[in-house]
C-alpha cells in the first residue's frame, strides 16, 4: 500500500495517494510510528496542493501517534504559518527543536514565526545564533537583514544583504529584499541597482519591484 501511495503521488495523482495513506493509517493501527508516518506524508500532499487546515489535522494525528517527530511537529507549525496561527506554529517549531537542536529549518522557521509576530529582536537573536552556527547558510544572513531593516534599522542590514548574496548570487528574492532596504534608506540609486540585477534572474518580480520604486519617488 504504500507503495500505491508513493506512486499515485509521483503521479501527481493527490486523491488517489491521500486515500492510500488513510488506509495505511488504518491497517498500521497497532504500528503507531508507522501510521503516524502515512499521516505526516497526507499532510505534506495536502500543504502542497494548498489544503492548509487539513494538512494541519493530518500533522496533529501524526505527532499524537509520535510525540517524538520534530518533523511532524516542524510540519504542523508550517501548516498553522500557513493558516496565520502564529502562536501555535511557534509552539510546534520549539517543540521540534527540542527534539532535535540540529534540526536547521525548524529553527529557522523559529525565526521567521518572531518575525511574523512583529518580535524583531526575538527574530534577530534566532538568526544571529543561527549564522554563527551555521555561517554558510544564506538565508539566515538575509533574513537577518530584512528583520533589522522592519524595526527601523536598515544601515545595519547592508553588510547582511551583501553576505547573503555572495553565498548565494542566484537566489532571486535576496535581491529583492536588498532594493528594499535601500528604499527605506532613501538610497534610490542603489534600489534601481538591485532591481536591475534581479532583472537578469526574474523578470516579473523585477517588473514588480521597479513599480515600488517608483512610487516612492513621486
């Protein structure tokens, strides 16, 4: 069965795999990890195809049969992120970190759920903890950034944009977020800059970007 499961998947057949998962659950009844694990699996189909409050329910089901899957628990607090649960998606990302401290992307969604509740420095020490930790991963330099430039500290996001985009000179929206670090220094000159860099990589969000450049100009 799960073998069905895996294929309809691959298939792109949602449906289909969900139901193989349900029987899964069904059949592993007495086998709670593994049951556990064909719930986890529903959900991801379900937040990949959108279906946010049912990949949650899927997700709690997997952490009540394995209290002790820091994905599970990872997995739930992104599908409540999803939904504006911010609260309980920071609970479910803490509880994943507990489980497992080396577990990169539940602690930076720990980061990413402060930022959401507007708690900058919360955000700020997360991602300061994760750079020194972990000093090749990009993303935590940028987003670094972005979180000291909400909270009104934009000059001391720059060194933080330009670590992020020489570990990562593809990534289209650290661009994006630099131009608008600029915007909120005022520096038009080097937004447009960053804009016409990101034109290279992704011309539809550069096209949008150029539209708030120029807003803030009039």
């Amino acid at each position: 069965m799960a073998r069905v499961a895996q294929v309809a998947q691959q298939q792109g057949r949602w449906d289909d795999a969900i139901k193989a998962y349900q029987t899964i659950t069904v059949v592993a009844a007495s086998s709670p990890r593994i049951a556990a694990g064909a719930h986890l699996a529903a959900g991801n189909i379900y937040m990949e195809t959108g279906k946010f409050t049912e990949a949650a329910t899927a997700y709690r089901k997997a952490v009540a049969l394995d209290p002790a899957s820091a994905e599970a628990q990872n997995n739930l607090g992104e599908a409540l992120g999803e939904l504006k649960q911010y609260r309980p998606a920071l609970e479910a990302f803490q509880k994943a970190v507990a489980l497992d401290q080396k577990y990169l992307k539940a602690r930076y969604n720990v980061g990413v759920t402060y930022d959401r509740l507007k708690q900058f420095k919360y955000a700020e020490f997360i991602y300061r903890i994760l750079i020194r930790d972990f000093p090749d991963f990009a993303l935590a330099y940028d987003s670094l950034a972005v979180s000291l430039s909400k909270s009104g500290r934009a000059r001391e996001a720059v060194p933080f944009h330009d670590k992020a985009l020489s570990l990562a000179p593809k990534d289209h929206s650290f661009y994006y977020n630099f131009s608008l670090t600029y915007l909120m220094l005022g520096d038009m000159k080097k937004a447009h800059e960053q804009q016409q860099k990101l034109r290279a990589l992704d011309p539809a969000m550069a096209e949008h970007l150029a539209t708030m450049i120029a807003k803030r100009q009039r």
